[in-house]
C-alpha cells in the first residue's frame, strides 16, 4: 500500500484519490481554501445554488466520461445558450442563424454565407492572419467581430486584439442553423444540487484523510521528505519558487449578490461585448437549474477579468509561445529532481481544461500510475 499526497481538492486531485483509494491505497489530500471543490466548489445561497467561481457547465463528447461522471450525481438537462449584449443589442450565442438575422436580416444560410464573403472580400485579407483581429475577422467578418468579439476579447485578455497571437482564436463556433445550442457535445448538464456533493462523494472513502485550511507551500520540506507519492495540482511555478519567473496567467474578479426578485435578466449567462462595461458577463444562478423553486429571489454574480499578480488566483494559463517554453524549463526540473511529485490539473500541467479534459487527464495519471 503507497500512501499519496494529494495537494488540491478540485476534479484532477479528487478524481486521483478517489482512484487511489478505491485500489486500497491511503491518501491524504490537503486543500489552502476552507471548502473543497477547487474552482467548481458550488453552495447553496438564498435556496439557490450558486457557482462560486464563474460558470461551470459539464459538457463532453466522450460517453465513458458522462458515465464517470454520473457515478456521483443526477445531471439536469441545462443547455448553454448564453446571449451576447452590445451596447444593449442582444445577440445569440453561438455565431448562428438568428445572430445573423439580427445583423443583417438575412433568413437563409446561403444568404447570411454570401454576406459574410462578401465582408471578408472588401478587406483584402491575405490568407495569412498575424494576430487574434485579423484571424477573426478572416473567419466572420468585421460586423460579428466589432460587436460580439472584439470588446470581449480584450477584456478578457487585458490587451489590443492586434497584440494577441491568432492562435487564441483559431476557431470560432459558426452555425447557418437557428440553433442556440453554444456546445456540439452529445451530452451535457449540471448536477442537481451542485458540483460540491460529487466531490464530497469522490473523497469519502475511510483511506483519504482531508485537510482544509492547510497551505502546501507552509510545510514543503516536511512533505517532501514525508516519503508519501505527491500528486501536485497548484501552479508548478510557484512549486519551484517562481526561479525561472512566473508564468502568464489571466485573474478574476467575481462580485455576487442577492436581489429580491425573481428574475434579472432571464438567462444564466450574458457577456457583455462591448469594450465600455467593466465586465465581461453576468451570470444569474437559478437558471443553471430550473428545478430550483425559488420565487421572490435570484443571485447574480458579475465577473471581472483582471491582470494577475503573485498571490491572486490564476484562472487562465496564458498559453503563448514564451510561456509554453517556460513551463517547459519546470516541466524538464521537475523530472530530474522530484520523481516523486506528478504535477496535473490546470496549474500543474499549465494549460486550460474543461471539465470532462480535467477527468481525462487524471484518469490518464491513475492508469499510468497504478495499470501500466
């Protein structure tokens, strides 16, 4: 029997102990917040179950995840139609036909193609896009792009969509369908009641032992001399004290509050595209799950992207090219001088997961680790 320590309660961590321990292994997780969950960590507010840090939608192409995953909770059936507001025009999300409707009052998709052709043409692009503008506009043209891409971006990004690589944006969701479905995955959901039941079910076998309030960093040495196998979710710069420098990431900000009515803006998710309002979207909870009668209330939450720094919470590798190679240079560290430490999730394998690619990655670590 391998005693693991598992730093991080969020999807990667939990999923590894759970496995871990199912296989009769004893594992300790350790977690900095007072809550575990990480990033998906769900609670209830005002009898509304509320996304404490942004909106978490469950979506995936991989039935062998959807399976996974609904060992531990009943999903609903919620599909993300977020809406984009423009300086007060509202747009449907994703690109489709009744976002183009509304621009330019095509009805067909040969028409609302021409038209996009048409735009595209008048620019002269020279098939070789050189930043995040010229990529979009390459894809959709400068109408979808000054109002529903351009201000979100930088936002977003913290930076002149001229001055981000077009990488970032290599594929835009285009549908010529009246269709509002933002996902193309087969299957996709919330857990009713929340994402923090499913964690709390993945670390409740008697072999893991969790500690809240318990900072990695505060006892380093000790744990790396402990003997136990690390499974290390945080920020694998921070690991090594930031010696080569500090990562790029993108922070947030999350304001939420309650307010008594019963509805503020009639669906989960509206970003905001324009570049004057502050930030980015809004999200109104009870919508994730309509099976929740709540009548004279809602929670909102607005979320503010910001610059990150040393000590804030990192949301968003940024994953540039300067970066990539970065984390490269730990990556290579933590090989040849910590054999014992596996690094993963988002800030430990320093690149953006969703959900069902979080599961993916550390069901792949638990195979290497306990199969092969």
């Amino acid at each position: 029997m391998t005693k693991y320590l598992v730093v991080g309660s969020g999807l990667f961590g939990a999923v590894f102990a759970y496995e871990a321990a199912k296989r009769g292994h004893q594992v300790k997780v350790i977690e900095k917040r007072s809550h575990i969950g990480g990033n998906i960590y769900t609670h209830e507010v005002a009898g509304i179950q509320v996304h404490e840090y942004g909106a978490h939608i469950f979506h995936t192409k991989s039935s062998e995840i959807w399976q996974y995953i609904n060992q531990f909770a009943e999903f609903n059936h919620y599909i993300n139609s977020p809406i984009a507001n423009f300086n007060g025009e509202i747009y449907n999300l994703p690109f489709n036909m009744n976002t183009f409707n509304k621009l330019w009052g095509v009805v067909t998709p040969v028409q609302a193609q021409a038209k996009i052709e048409q735009q595209k043409q008048s620019l002269e692009l020279d098939g070789n896009p050189k930043n995040l503008e010229e990529q979009a506009i390459s894809l959709v043209g400068p109408d979808v792009y000054q109002k529903l891409i351009k201000g979100y971006t930088e936002k977003q990004w913290g930076k002149s969509a001229k001055d981000l690589p077009a990488f970032i944006i290599r594929r835009l969701p285009v549908r010529f369908t009246y269709d509002n479905n933002y996902f193309d995955d087969p299957y996709q959901g919330i857990p009713i009641g929340g994402y923090t039941p499913i964690i709390e079910k993945m670390l409740g076998n008697k072999l893991i032992e969790v500690q809240n309030q318990t900072d990695f960093f505060d006892h380093k040495d000790e744990y790396l001399k402990s003997g136990a196998k690390i499974i290390f979710t945080g920020m694998i710069d921070q690991f090594f004290n930031y010696q080569f420098g500090a990562l790029e990431y993108r922070s947030l900000r999350f304001e939420t509050e309650v307010l008594n009515q019963a509805n503020y803006q009639g669906n989960a998710v509206v970003n905001y595209t324009d570049s004057q309002t502050p930030y980015t979207r809004i999200i109104e909870h009870k919508f994730f799950d309509p099976g929740q009668d709540v009548k004279d209330k809602t929670v909102i939450t607005h979320e503010y992207p910001k610059a990150w720094e040393i000590g804030d919470e990192p949301y968003y590798p940024i994953n540039d090219h300067a970066s990539k190679e970065l984390y490269a240079k730990y990556l290579q560290l933590a090989r040849k001088d910590y054999p014992q430490v596996i690094f993963g999730g988002r800030l430990g394998q320093y690149r953006y997961y969703n959900m069902d690619q979080t599961i993916m990655a550390a069901l792949q670590t638990v195979k290497k680790e306990f199969d092969d």
